[in-house]
C-alpha cells in the first residue's frame, strides 16, 4: 500500500521517457532473440526523449565480439558531441559488462537504466562511483530471454562474457 | 650501466613476440594517419606470437565512435574462446581509454604493452589493480603522430575521448 514514506524502489522508472527507451531497447532484444543472436538491446535517449540509436548484441549474427547491445546502440548513435552524450540515457536490457560500462564512462554518459541484473551484474558499482546513475527495473521479460538463450546455447554465452565453458 | 641490480624498466619489451606486436601496432597508427584518421593503432596476439588481430582507431573513416583502435583490433581478431584472450597481449599505440580498458577486462586479457602515455592516460591503474600486466615505452613516434594529428584537429580528438571543446 501505498505510503508518502515508502522510498521509491530503485526499480521505477523516474523520467517520462524512460517507459518509451526501455521499451526500443527491449524491442531489440527480442528482435535479436528473433535472428538467433544474444537477446540483449540497447538504445541511447536525450533527456528530451529524442532516439539517438539503438541496437542489439550482433555476436551471433555478425560474428562480432565488440557489439554488444550497448556498443551496437552507441555505434548507431553516430558520431556525437560530448555535450550530446552527457545530456543522455542508455538504456539496456541487462546489466553492462566492463566494455559497455567503459563505454558510459568514455562518454560521460549520465545515466543508464538496466532491464534485470540477475543474469549478469556488471560493472553496476564502479559506473556509481564514477558518478552515474544506475537505475535497475528487475523485469522479469529481460530475465526470460537471457534464461532460455542460455539455457539453450551455454556456450555462446560463455564467449560473449570471456568466461571458459565449464 | 647494467648491474644486476638494476631494476627492469616499465618502458623495456619484456617478451621476444613485443617487438613485433608493437610494431603491428605502429604500422596501424601510421595506416590512421595516411587515411586522414586519428592516429591510434593496436594489435592482438597471441603469447605465441600468432597474430590473431590487428586495427587502428575509425572515426573519421568510418563516421565510428566505437572502434578505436583496441576495439578495431578486437573486431578484427572476431569471435574467440576465453582461453585464446586468456594468453594473449594487446599492444596499443596509446594508453586505452575507459571502453577499451573494459574491453581488456571483459575478455580477460592479462598483458598491454601501450606505446605511449603522455597524450592520455587512460585506465592503467584500474587495469592494474585487476591484475593485467600493463608495460608502457614512451616511444616518441606514438607521442609525435598524436600531438601532429591535436594540433591540426584538436576538435575531433576531443570528440573521440568524450570530452567538449574548451
Ligand atoms: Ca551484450
Ligand atoms: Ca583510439
Ligand atoms: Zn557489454
Ligand atoms: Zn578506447
């Protein structure tokens, strides 16, 4: 029930544009889960609320080890000033690896809202101590399409997170 | 004058493939520089010495906000076990930024040997305190390709390393 006290989880969505970011993201996901690739997906808002690109991880369909969803949304993105970037949010499906994490803090990228980090925590802790806001939904639909790629190809996921197959 | 107590520098190659994996490297930066483009080059090999990869920095070529050099290098090399990363060096002409330190981390690369770090210093001690060996040269020829490429386009080194124009 609802109560003035209760703090806001840090699993709702706190701009207006973030329902409309998350969901191309998510899109993308599924689009990649469509072509048989890692269903994670990624897109890059303005604060406005002005798509700057989108993208899903290509390491199945392009045999690709550098895009991951978020690099295949900032890729998209085209070359962009640095005031463009820091008055942006990425938003991904899962959890951002160190690349893509790397990637935020190249770019000074403020903010990034995260589908689910059950699958994957990735370098949540140190974008938070560089300073950006790490937002975490804990949507079950994100989980789903990592649980049964995984389930299915194991080994593909190994690859693309550089952990040995067991 | 050597002594056996003269402790080894941080700018000698310590491994016999070194000096051609930087060389590879270089040849890459130099490569950026005829084709107008910002002048980082890298390459991945194996400890072995079987080079599995090799790109420079694609910007300007490429309109490409994500392929730096590493990045480059790690795209050309395409998709790998975590066991071959996990044996290998990445040679940089300059000290890898935030998203090619990530990349280094994400695949387990446990070696970079970096031209130079006087242009930039990137992520080297995050790099370090995960545990990769990081082995700098100063070698001038990285240093003059990049401070020939700011004075003539500071603006688009600027935008390559997320940074606005003074
Ligand atoms: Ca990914
Ligand atoms: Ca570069
Ligand atoms: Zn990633
Ligand atoms: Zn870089």
């Amino acid at each position: 029930m609802f109560s003035p006290s209760t703090p806001t989880p840090t699993s709702s969505l706190s701009l207006p544009i973030d329902a409309q970011g998350f969901n191309v993201a998510l899109t993308e996901a599924q689009n990649g889960r469509t072509e048989g690739g890692i269903p994670i997906g990624s897109a890059l808002f303005t604060r406005a609320g002005v798509q700057l690109g989108a993208g899903h991880n290509m390491r199945v369909q392009r045999g690709s080890p550098t895009l991951h969803a978020e690099i295949a949304a900032l890729e998209a993105a085209g070359r962009q000033s640095a005031n463009v970037y820091r008055d942006s949010t990425l938003y991904t499906t899962l959890s951002p690896c160190s690349m893509c994490s790397g990637a935020i803090l190249l770019y000074g990228i403020p903010r990034v809202v995260i589908g689910e980090n059950t699958t994957l925590v990735g370098e949540e802790d140190l974008l938070r101590c560089r300073g950006v806001e790490v937002v975490v939904l804990g949507d079950a639909r994100c989980q789903n399409l990592m649980s049964d790629f995984i389930k299915e190809h194991p080994e593909i996921w190994y690859e693309d997170i550089g952990k040995p197959t067991a």
